[in-house]
C-alpha cells in the first residue's frame, strides 16, 4: 500500500530520508499530531498509530492545554513533551496499543543483544585477546557481555581501548562482522 505523508513541518522530509537511509524506517517518526485527546503518530515507513492519550497513564498525566505542545525530535525517534518531560517513541507506542508487543519487543531486543555479544567475542579473538586481557573489566564480566549482558557504555568505551580503537571505531568493526 502506498502512503501519503502531508506535513506543514519543513523538517518531515528529512527525517523520512534519514530513516530511509538507515533502514529505520518502520521505527522512527516522521511527524506526529495531537487531535483533542488522540496522538496521531506517522512513522517515515507511512504507517500511522492512533493512541487515546487518556487512556494510557503517562500520556493521560499531560494536561489538556499542553498536549499540542510536543515536539519529534529530530532523528524521529521519539515525541517529546517538555512541560511534563515525557517522551514516547513508536516501539512505546505500539506497546501501548497490544500489550502482547511488549514480550516481542523484550524477545527481539534479547536476541539483538545476543547477537552483539556474539560479534564482540568474535571481534576480541579476531584480535587475539583473551577474555581476561581486558584492562579495567574482569575475565567474568566479559564472558557476560559476550553471551549477551547489556554493555554499559563505560565498558564499551574499555573494550575499544583494548582494541586500540575509539569507540566509534571499535562499534563499527563489531557492527560489520557477521
């Protein structure tokens, strides 16, 4: 099905192509509106969500007068709020509206997350560290990260010095292997 997006926002063509170009278009924004107590969310991909703001209870905090008072953030990636400091992306969004989304998106962060410790581990024997040559992070902790822990950014930033990397460097030699 082809969408059309119509936008008084300048800025809604380059977040499309941006997402485009990212292969991120079925999770960034391309705008949003607020319909007397209804967001209207329309990612870069054309699809548009409909969520009832009262019906959710962050959203339903936001006094009336304010909810017109948002703004996407540049990249898309989310709908902010300032006077209530609330911010909503459409992963959020599309939980908000099928509770059931919320397990898929837990399973494929999970997976996501496994895969990007796998390809750390790959990265740290392509180079020819051990688990232990890892200043400032325990053999233990590197074992974790590599079958699939969260990676704090601290330890991220400790990874790619051990690589001789900057962190940009170092993410995206990780990111290019399989």
């Amino acid at each position: 099905m082809n969408s059309l997006v119509v936008h008084s926002d300048p800025a809604v063509p380059g977040r499309v192509l941006r997402a485009f170009c990212m292969g991120a278009e079925d999770s960034l924004l391309a705008d949003a509106r607020v319909v007397d107590d209804r967001l209207f969310l329309i990612s870069a991909s054309g699809e548009t969500l409909e969520v009832v703001m009262d019906e959710h209870p962050a959203l339903g905090k936001i006094p009336r007068g304010d909810r017109h008072r948002y703004e996407v953030a540049s990249d898309g990636a989310y709908v902010h709020w300032p006077a209530s400091d609330i911010h909503l992306d459409l992963q959020d969004a599309r939980v908000l509206l099928d509770p059931g989304e919320r397990d898929r998106v837990r399973a494929r962060t999970a997976q996501e997350t496994g895969r990007f410790g796998r390809a750390v581990a790959a990265q740290r024997r392509r180079h020819g560290l051990r688990q232990r040559d890892i200043p400032g992070l325990s053999e233990r902790q590197v074992r974790r990260y590599e079958n699939g822990a969260r990676i704090p950014l601290s330890s991220l930033r400790l990874l790619a010095r051990a690589h001789g990397k900057d962190l940009d460097t170092y993410l995206d030699e990780v990111a290019d292997l399989p």
